[in-house]
C-alpha cells in the first residue's frame, strides 16, 4: 500500500489547477463528471421511477422511505466515486509513481472547473455585449434553474454572478481542500458529492425526501470550504483596484445567513459587496415567482461588466491558492 507525501500532494494539486487554467474541462464521455452523473441518473430510476404506480408495479412514494432510498443513492454515489479513483491511481502507481503522479493530477484537475465557470459565464456576457438579449438569456439557461426567457440585461447579469460567486466554492476551493487533504480519491468524492446535490438536491415534489441526504450531505462538505472562499475573496477584493475588502467582510456578516444555503450565501454576499451591487431578489422557476434573500447594497445599478469582475474575482482566488501552495511546497522542499 501506497501513501503519498503531503508535499507530493501540494506539488499534484499546483500541476491540477495549472491544468485547469490552461485546458479546462473537456467535455468527453469518460469524463469522471459525466460517468458519476450516468450512475446517479441510473440508480434514481430504480430507486424512484418517474413511472407513475401500478398495481402490478407499485412506486412507494412515502416520505421516510423516499430519504432511505436518498440515504443509499448518497451513500453507493461517493463510495463508487472515491473506491474507483482510489484503484486507479494505486494501479498506475504500482506501474510507476510517475504515472501515479499523472493519473491523480489529471483526477484532481477533472474535479475543478476555473476555466470552466469563465468560459460559461463569458458565453453570456459576449452576447450582451453585442445586444444580443436572446442569445444571453438561451446561455444563461444553461447556467442557472430559473426561468430567463423575460430576463432583461440587470437581472441576466444577476445571474451569472450568482452563479460564479457560489461555484468559487463548489468548483474550486472546496475539491482543492479535499484534495490535500486526501489525494484524488477524496477531491472525486467532493466532486460526486456536488453531483448529486445539483441533481437531485431540489426542494420540490419530486426531490423533497429523496434528495435531503445529498443535500444535507452536500452543505456539510462545503461548510469549512465556504468560510475559507470567504476570507480568500476579502484578500482578493483588498487587492484589486475598484473592490471594496471592508465591504465585502461587512458583506458577510450583514448578508450571508440570510441565504437558504448555510454556504452560498458566503461567497454571494462577498462578491455583492465588493462590486457594491445588490444579489438576490426575484426569481421565476417554471413560471411560480420565489423571492430570495437580497444580498449587498445597491450602490449602482449591475451592468455587464460585473460578469468581467465576478470572473476576475473567480482567477484572483485562485490565484491566492496557487501562490499560497507553492510557497507552502518550497517550504517542504
């Protein structure tokens, strides 16, 4: 059995999130995502049918057993995910450690998505930039749950920078801490673990009961990587010219815990305050209207290029990170 180094970690994750910046996230079918994503859809519909109930095939829909069910789709999802990643990194390993090395780097930098949440959010912002509305609400779509066919300008940029601000943590510090912690098979478990909340971590009919043990899962994961982004977007809005540090800490403390999520609402209401716009408000989720909670202080209104700044704000943590790790690995070195 094979252990690697906290320093041999340090040095994977650093050559992960350099992969990242560079690469991205190609869209393959053997993506590890992709294949997590195949097999929570796969054991959801054995273990809750969209099928309506029949006499010769009876759905149990009751609540206690919809969270039993939820309870075991949660539990095979990230033991399938972190036993798998771990064999095969322990397999390439035995081939040579160079190969270990690569294997576990390319793992860890699937768990990641820095280029991937700039790329989505500039596949919004360049159609409004040009004026084209329709376009920008199609992108936007793809992005968040809510309805964007009558979204104007303001409220599209709304979007998207909820959307970067929130995934600060789940695609970037939360499977970069699991991943020094634990390697790959831990920064896989995160990402199986994220999986599962955005698929079936909902609050409607369907997903109430059955989708609470990811859910509840899910927060406790990000609960220490949430703070963190919290502390890492003040130092990042501290360095940048035109971010507000003391308003984004304010931020925090005025505006988070108004958030349904004990996380999001963190890295939002960081965000919000050091642009000094206002998240939050209206939103329409198949044609039923839900207020959320409003974050920050409207000092201006949002335009277009708070997309261009979230997504700065995005580089600039991770930036931190990377020079946080190698001064860290220099140290061990």
């Amino acid at each position: 059995m094979w252990i690697y180094t906290w320093q041999e970690i340090v040095w994977m994750t650093v050559a992960a999130i350099a992969l990242d910046w560079f690469i991205g996230d190609p869209k393959w079918p053997t993506h590890p995502v992709i294949l997590i994503g195949r097999w929570i859809r796969w054991v959801e519909d054995r273990l809750h049918p969209r099928e309506l109930a029949t006499p010769a095939a009876p759905v149990d829909r009751h609540p206690k057993w919809l969270r039993m069910k939820g309870v075991l789709l949660t539990f095979s999802t990230i033991t399938l995910s972190f036993t798998v990643v771990l064999v095969l990194v322990h397999f390439a390993n035995d081939i040579h450690p160079w190969l270990g090395y690569a294997v576990s780097t390319w793992l860890i930098s699937t768990t990641v998505a820095i280029k991937g949440l700039k790329d989505a959010a500039y596949l919004v912002y360049n159609p409004l930039r040009k004026g084209h509305l329709a376009d920008a609400r199609k992108y936007t779509g793809y992005i968040v749950g809510r309805d964007t066919d009558a979204l104007h300008e303001e409220e599209l940029t709304r979007a998207v920078v909820e959307t970067v601000a929130e995934n600060i943590v789940d695609a970037v510090i939360a499977p970069l801490f699991y991943a020094l912690i634990g390697g790959a098979p831990l920064a896989m478990l995160y990402r199986a673990s994220n999986t599962l909340d955005s698929m079936v971590g909902y609050r409607n009919d369907r997903y109430r009961h059955f989708g609470t043990a990811s859910a509840r899962w899910d927060d406790a994961l990000n609960w220490i990587p949430a703070r963190i982004t919290g502390i890492l977007l003040i130092l990042v809005a501290l360095a940048k010219p035109g971010l507000s540090a003391p308003r984004a800490a304010a931020a925090i403390r005025r505006f988070a815990h108004l958030h349904p999520s004990p996380n999001s609402g963190i890295p939002e209401s960081a965000v919000a305050g050091a642009l000094g716009i206002e998240l939050g408000g209206l939103n329409v989720y198949g044609g039923a209207a839900s207020e959320r909670a409003r974050l920050g202080w409207p000092l201006r209104p949002r335009t277009q290029r708070d997309i261009v700044n979230a997504v700065s704000m995005l580089y600039g943590v991770s930036y931190v990170v990377m020079g946080g790790l190698l001064c860290i690995a220099l140290i061990l070195y």
